[in-house]
C-alpha cells in the first residue's frame, strides 16, 4: 500500500493512502489498522485512492465507515477518489456514493473543502 503525505495551502497535512488488489475480508483488517495508526499518529485528514482497488466487499466498506468515523472523531476530514470501475458498482448499489465524499481525482480529493459534521 502506497503512503504519501501532502500539504495542503493553508498547512494541513493530508495523509493519501493508495491501496492495492483487493478490499475484503482477508485484507480489510490490516487496512483498517493503517487508517488508525495515519488517523492516531500522523493526521486526522485521509485521501483514500481507490484507483487500484479492483474489488471490493462488505468488510472493506465497513473498514472505510470505520476511517471515515475515526476521521470525524478527531474533527478531520475522509476523502475517496478514483474509485475503480468495477469497485464503484458496490458504492451505487450500497448508496454509500452518498455516504462518502467521492472525487474524481486525488487533486480534487486533496483541493476539496473539509466536510462539516453535525453533532
């Protein structure tokens, strides 16, 4: 899994994780674990680009609600872009397109402006 940090105008640091294959239940776990770990440590802003994920299940939606719920805790933002074609069927069919903040582009995910959460 690919791990950059950029530096957003105004000095935010934007964690961007790219990961690759497959988002299921053999891999979600560990991925779930790294959003933690970026979330905890490095920053409370996460780009996930999903451009080499090819397939993606239950486990891997629920290891993203899960970043995105950590993200919001820590009063961050949670971010998804490139979804790849054949993973995008399950945002749809889930309607969890409405749930996440999807880009087209990680310039566009890392530009986007911070989501307010009502509490």
């Amino acid at each position: 899994m690919e791990q950059k940090t950029h530096t957003t105008k105004d000095g935010t640091t934007v964690i961007v994780l790219t990961p690759e294959g497959r988002l299921d239940i053999t891999t979600a776990w560990q991925f779930r674990l790294k959003l933690q770990e970026c979330i905890s440590k490095l920053s409370p802003h996460i780009v996930v680009n999903l451009s080499k994920v090819n397939f993606i299940d239950s486990s891997g939606l629920t290891s993203l609600v899960a970043g995105m719920r950590d993200a919001d805790k820590e009063k961050g933002s949670f971010r998804l872009c490139q979804v790849h074609p054949e993973a995008k069927l399950v945002f749809e069919v889930t309607v969890m397109d409405s749930v996440f903040e999807i880009f087209d582009s990680e310039d566009q995910a890392l530009e986007g402006t911070p989501r307010t959460i009502a509490s």
